[in-house]
C-alpha cells in the first residue's frame, strides 16, 4: 500500500471514531480542577495475617542499641510466642522502607478512654501512594490497604514518657520484635531471660508515631479506622473515594492548580490586568478561585485544541484530554506571558467551570451566571481557598 493510500485510510478511521464521539463537540464546555477521578493505591495483605499467626502476647518498652545512628534509643517491640510469622511480618515492612523510608509503616498508639491503649499498624497512605502510583499529579488518590490492632489492657509509664519523647523535632525509636519465653504476658523489658530476640528480624528505625486520645480521634485518619476495626472485629481497612464534599474538592483543586500551573498562578498574583478583572468580576459576586480557576482552563484549552473553553472535545470525553495535557504539562518562568484576557469570556468560562462542579456533586446546572452563583451558594461551595499565596491587597479590597 502506498503512503498516500495509507494516510487517507488513518484519516478515514479517525473522521470514523471522531464521528461516534458522543455529544456536544462543538458546544463551549468547562472542568473542575478540584473533580479529578480517583486512583487506586492497594497495598499489601499479608502481614496482617502473618502477625495473627505471631500471635502478639504483648508489647514492651525499654532502650535499645540503634546500628544506623551509633546510639541508644527507645524501642517499641512486638512480644509475640511464634518468632518465625512476625520476623516474616518484618520482611514486609523493611521492603515498604526499602522502596520508600522506614517511616512506610504507620504506627498508631490510641489511648482509650477506659484504661489501656490501642496499638494499630498499617501503610502510611502518602508513601503507599508514591509506590503505587509515583509521583501522580492527575488523580485524587484512594487507598485499600490493611490495618491490624492489638488492644492492650494497661497503660504503662515508659508508654507515657515516648510519647512526651516523641514530640521532639526529631525522635528516633526502634520498632522491634521479640519472642516471649513461657506463657507470662510482658509490658517492659526487664530482663534478659524474659524476651529473646528473634534470627533474622531486622527492626526500623523510625521517627514518625501517632499518639491520639480516643476522644480526640479524627473521621478518616488511620486512628478513626483502628477504632472501628476494632468494634467490628474486622482486619481489613479501605479508604473509599471520599464523598464529593466541598472542603474535598476545594483543597483538591488547590493541590492540582499549584502541581500544574505554579508559573501562571505567579503571573495572576503580579498582573495588573488580573487585579482590574477581579476588581469588575467581584461585583457579580465572583470568586477569587473562580477567577483563577477559569484563567487556567482558557491556558489549557487552548494548549489542547487552540481554542477557548474546549471546543472541538466531545462532552462525554472531556475529562481524558484534560487529564493527558496537564500529565504532560510543565510550566518554567520564561518570558511568555498571560493570554489577553477579555472579561466576557471569562464570564462565560466561570459558567461552564461552575456547572462543571454542580454536575458533579449530582445538582442541576444554571443557565447564567447571577444563577449559577446562587447555586453554588446553596451547596456550601462558593466560599473556597483560592490556589494562589499572598493575594495582593488591591484583590482584597474588592471583595
């Protein structure tokens, strides 16, 4: 086949998938930077099991000789009556270290309300995340992982004085493991004929542990999640997408305008141009992050298609594109500027962006702009951080 023959048939496929392309290709569209789709990072499973199997008697405290920094340092150990499971359990966590740093491992300490602790493992989610994914700057990230607990019936005075240690910038421990010798349940180490090492485990040095009171437990952190394993019995933990609430959004649209266009958002803070829109846009009762938010999108579409407001993408595909062009993005401080910004379209691209996040937490888009600010009013997610640091104080005036 020739390469005339040859190019026209790519061109016929693509005039052919272009065809099927949904709806609204030619229709003016806006997208929410703070509405990513979600990302799974899974960990690993078994060393919830292999701990069962180790069978925790107990936990003890005391000091011990760190390899890496030369010097004694408190310990935290798992005294457990089977060596061979937990020194297993321990592979697991050094290769989370290896990957990343010691500190893979999140160690959570709750102390209950009615006497006694909680001790929970489980992956730390931020660098769960980096082995998962890398450095993914294009989803908003949920986890399926495993936490395991071991509630402990008494709360012991060296416990008491790691945490006061633990508040230090920088604080260094052990978490070890250690075999216990007859059926006595041991809270400190006391003596060395007690305990006994295990062949072959290697400890981590770390230097991040959470103590929490019960009563000062946050929905969704790791400590919320060992407290409701604990009340159902249950080893497994998954981190569901979260609901799409508007503090979620708000600070997920933050993260993704600064990871992408750190350079632009600099250039909004120092234009004059942009102090004098946000002056005239404010009386429609406009936001800052609207107005940021809408600067970038025109930047992008343009990138993508060499239009405004992205037309030329079918609605239904809107959000690969997208996806692929900020995955690809990267922004230096050279010597382009902001494109020239008329007011109305901007006015029509804080409408399409805004139906964009009414859509997406299931409301009915507005058909203006008076309307659409009335709408986002009613579901709590017109007041929002904008991406941008040290707002000059001429923007703050206007509003």
């Amino acid at each position: 086949m020739s390469r005339k023959k040859a190019r026209k048939k790519k061109k016929a496929r693509r005039r052919v998938s272009t065809r099927k392309s949904h709806t609204g290709q030619g229709e003016p569209k806006g997208f929410d930077f703070g509405c990513l789709p979600f990302a799974m990072a899974a960990g690993v499973y078994d060393f919830p099991d292999k701990l069962r199997e180790a069978s925790i008697v107990s936990v003890a405290y005391g000091f011990g000789l760190s390899s890496e920094l030369d010097q004694m340092v408190p310990t935290i150990s798992l005294i457990a009556e089977n060596g061979e499971p937990l020194s297993k359990a321990f592979e697991t966590f050094n290769s989370w270290s290896d990957v990343t740093d010691p500190d893979s491992l999140e160690l959570t300490i709750i102390f209950r309300n009615n006497g006694g602790y909680l001790l929970a493992l489980s992956p730390e989610y931020s660098r769960l995340a980096r082995r998962c994914l890398g450095f993914d700057r294009t989803h908003r990230l949920a986890y399926l992982g495993q936490t395991w607990c071991k509630p402990i019936d008494t709360l012991q005075l060296h416990l008491i004085r790691i945490r006061d240690y633990s508040t230090q910038p920088i604080a260094p421990f052990l978490f070890d493991g250690a075999t216990v010798v007859g059926s006595r349940l041991i809270t400190e180490i006391s003596s060395g004929n007690e305990i006994q090492p295990i062949d072959g485990l290697k400890p981590l040095l770390k230097f991040e542990v959470t103590f929490v009171d019960e009563e000062k437990v946050e929905p969704g952190t790791p400590a919320w999640t060992a407290l409701e394993i604990t009340s159902s019995q249950s080893s497994s933990s998954e981190n569901d997408a979260p609901l799409p609430i508007p503090e979620n959004i708000a600070s997920q649209r933050v993260k993704t305008l600064r990871s992408h266009f750190p350079v632009t958002l600099e250039r909004l803070r120092r234009s004059n141009e942009v102090s004098n829109l946000i002056s005239e846009l404010a009386k429609d009762g406009i936001a800052i992050w609207q107005i940021e938010q809408a600067i970038c999108n025109l930047i992008l579409s343009q990138m993508i298609t060499g239009q405004f407001h992205y037309q030329g993408i079918a609605s239904d595909d809107l959000d690969e594109p997208i996806l692929e062009a900020l995955d690809a993005r990267y922004e230096v401080g050279d010597a382009s500027t902001l494109p020239e910004l008329d007011i109305e379209i901007m006015r029509r691209q804080i409408l399409f962006d805004s139906n964009a996040l009414l859509r997406y937490g299931g409301n009915k888009e507005a058909k203006d702009l008076d309307s659409v600010i009335v709408a986002l009013r009613k579901v709590d997610s017109l007041e929002a951080k904008p991406a941008i640091t040290d707002i000059p104080d001429a923007w703050l005036t206007t509003l």
